[in-house]
C-alpha cells in the first residue's frame, strides 16, 4: 500500500509541475454583514477575479495558489460610458487604430459628483511590450517541457494504465481501492513480462 501511495503521490507531483497543473477553485461560504453593493476580489499573482459579494460565490484559478490577496469593494458611482461619446485624438503609430479622449462625470451615491479623465486605445500596443524576448523564452521553455513530459507519459502508456485501471476500479467498486490497484499495476506488469517479444526483436537476435 505505502509503494501505491508513492506511486500515486509521484505520478500527481509529475503532471501537476509538467504540463497538468492542479486547478483551485475558492468559494465564499458566508458574506454576512458585507454592506449592499459591496464586491469581492481575489488575487493570485497577476490574475484577478471579482464578483458581487454574496454566500456561493466561486473564483477559479489555473493553479493551485499559496498565497492570495482578498480585497473587498463597495461602489461609491456608476455610469454607462459610450465609446463614441469620446473624442478622438490622434491615431496609433503602425495602423495600431484610433485613440479616444475624453472626461466622465459620475455620481457619487451621497457625494459631491466627480470628473474621470480617460483615454481609450487599442491594447495591442500594451501586449506587445509585455511579451518581450524574456517571455518568450519562458514560454519556449515551458512549452518544450510540456512536450517533453507529455511524450515521456505517452512513450510510457502511463496515462492508458491509470485510465484503464480507474475504469476499472469504478465498475468493481473494491472496498481496498489501494488494494486493488497494486494488484492491477501487478497484474500488468506480469503480463508485459509474459508477452511474447515483437517481430522487430525477433529480427534483431
């Protein structure tokens, strides 16, 4: 059982740093005494999530976070803003599109009215400058060992075993899930040793 648990324990530390990383999902369980309008926000590195605060509320992140910021919000203003009510200015370098100037005036619940300034422009500009040499170096690196721990599992049929012996293990339903699986690997493993070699090692003695 304990070489089970390794087995298991291993193989989800393997797909979670090369290539499946585990998901984490966060959920308000209770919001009581939150004031009306209020919003909740959870950030975890560069990514944030933000919902209207209330009992049931779900953030999903692609990874599994150590540490996150919690932020709560209640909203002081609103108005619709139409695009076309700003005016335009100028015009992006390299055909990157029209650029849109313009001040928003929002009431504030309570409060004097302020003023926004904004300028709206095309983001393109913006990605460009993130994704810089160093980034796509990153990414060519995490792309590549993707690829290499996805081929290693292939090349292996580790993924077609633990498929075919969950499969298994569901429509039998054993009290010993551990158990079962240990006999399972076992039972394979006996078998590859039993099988016949292939043509191809025919040939090559």
């Amino acid at each position: 059982l304990a070489q089970a648990r390794a087995l298991l324990d291993t193989i989800a530390r393997h797909r979670r740093h090369h290539g499946a990383p585990s998901m984490a999902e966060i959920c308000v369980r209770d919001a009581r005494g939150a004031p009306e309008g209020a919003h909740i926000s959870v950030r975890v590195g560069d990514v944030r999530r933000q919902m209207p605060l209330k009992a049931g509320g779900r953030f999903r992140f692609d990874e599994e976070p150590q540490v996150f910021t919690l932020d709560i919000f209640q909203r002081l203003g609103s108005v619709e803003v139409n695009a076309e009510d700003l005016q335009p200015c100028s015009v992006g370098d390299a055909g990157q599109g029209l650029l849109r100037e313009g001040t928003v005036d929002v009431p504030l619940a309570g409060l004097e009215q302020m003023s926004v300034s904004l300028r709206m422009a095309p983001a393109r500009e913006k990605a460009a400058a993130v994704v810089g040499p160093a980034g796509k170096r990153q990414r060519a690196a995490k792309k590549d060992a993707m690829a290499k721990a996805k081929g290693y599992l292939e090349g292996h049929f580790v993924d077609q075993t633990l498929q075919d012996m969950v499969r298994e293990m569901l429509n039998v339903h054993p009290e010993d899930p551990l158990s079962f699986m240990v006999r399972h690997l076992q039972k394979r493993m006996g078998a590859q040793a039993t099988a016949p070699p292939s043509p191809k090692g025919q040939q090559q003695q």
